[in-house]
C-alpha cells in the first residue's frame, strides 16, 4: 500500500463559538487524487485552512509525512511541500505572470530547475505562455486559476492542494481546470481536490469523501460512490 502523506484525525475547528469542524477523519496516499466534496457550508474550506496552518485547530491532529503538523505556519508547510491553491485564487494582480511562478519558488534557490518548471508550467498552461508579460489582475477568471495552480506547481509539492478551483468560472472553463488537474495528477502529483461540483470531482478521483455539517458522512472509492444512490440524490440532482 503506498505510504500515507498527509492524515487528518479528529479535526475539529471553530469560527466564533460555531464549531464549523466537529472531528472528522480522512487520509491521502501519494499519487491519489483524493476528493472532499460537500454543499456551500459543509466545512471542506475551513478544513483546509486547518491543514494549511491559517486557521486554530481546536482539536484532532493533523499529520504530513508522518509528522504532526498542528500550529504549524503556512510559510513552513510549503518548504515541506504542503502546497494549497486557496478558494479565490489569490494572484498577486500587480505582477506579470512570469513574476507570480516566480514567488511560487520562493522557497527554492535552484535558478536552472525554476527556469526548467517555468516552461514546464507553460507547457500544460499554453494560456499563460501566451501571456507570460500580462499583469495578472488584467487576466479572466480561468486565466487567473491556471496561474494560481501553476504557482503551486513552481514549488514542487508532494501534496497539492485545490479548494474549489472552478468556483465562479463558466461551463467551459470549468471543463479546463478538470482537464487540468487530471493532467497535474498524471504527472505525479498527489491531490487532495475540495469541489462542490461532485460529479466532475469524483470522475477524475481515486477515492472521495462526503463532508456535510463538519462531519464526514461517506467514503469511498470513488467509482462506486459516483453511482452511489444517495450520493447521486444529494449531489447529482438525481
């Protein structure tokens, strides 16, 4: 069985007295592409920002790479390649695109391998190649969700982290970032993929998980949990 990397036990966060997280326990093996899917409100963003150190955890632990993590800095997680694309995507608007891959490996000093993961970030986001001189903040919604995933990408994660990459975007883009990250997952990249849209989501994943009211109500593989009928009554408007 491959090696677990990153496991949640027990998580249980609060917002303001409201207990938003109330213990919920799932793993993520390297090279799954594991989905968390919920409705808007379920806690699946709360628990990323538990992961990735911008929100307390007031119970349960979390582990990356066999170590605990819990109160650990955003900024120290990432030199450990605990890297997320958070919900809004975040670009620094003021910057060229080449610029924001640049931030993306901060953390790096190898100035041949950026140069090399630049153009391999080109390669699978020809968009942005296209526009490599573009301030970000002048980009589309989409545009601006590929550079924020290929930022994450400069800095060579062992676990990639997506919370809801197509919020907002059309059909058609939308289309886009599902092809994308099935590519990004091709290529060797382990993903934890938060996703209101559960049909797209668990197509593309290994195994998924069910969150609804901060807990975890269902998993399994991901397949079988796509033809599941409660999953597709509660999710999949059948």
């Amino acid at each position: 069985m491959a090696q677990t990397l990153l496991k949640v036990s027990g998580l249980k966060v609060a917002y303001g007295g409201i207990q938003a997280v109330k213990g919920v326990d799932f793993e993520v093996r390297e090279g799954e592409l594991v989905s968390l899917i919920g409705s808007n409100g379920a806690g699946k963003t709360t628990t990323m920002k538990a992961i990735t150190g911008t929100l307390p955890a007031l119970g349960g632990d979390i582990e990356f790479m066999g170590k605990s993590i819990k109160g650990r800095g955003a900024w120290d997680l990432v030199k450990e390649g605990l890297v997320m694309v958070p919900e809004g995507r975040g670009v620094f608007t003021r910057m060229t695109i080449t610029e924001n891959l640049q931030i993306g490996a901060y953390t790096r000093s190898d100035k041949a391998g950026i140069a090399q993961d630049i153009d391999r970030v080109f390669t699978t986001f020809p968009r942005l190649k296209e526009r490599a001189t573009q301030l970000a903040g002048t980009m589309s919604g989409g545009e601006q969700q590929m550079l924020a995933m290929g930022r994450a990408l400069m800095a060579r994660p062992n676990v990639l982290l997506l919370d809801e990459p197509t919020m907002g975007l059309s059909p058609i883009m939308c289309d886009k970032i599902f092809e994308v990250v099935k590519q990004v997952y091709d290529q060797g990249v382990t993903v934890l993929l938060v996703e209101q849209n559960a049909s797209r989501a668990l197509q593309i994943a290994d195994r998924g998980y069910v969150m609804e009211s901060g807990l975890i109500t269902m998993s399994g593989d991901a397949k079988v949990m796509l033809n599941d009928p409660k999953v597709r009554a509660a999710y999949l408007g059948e």
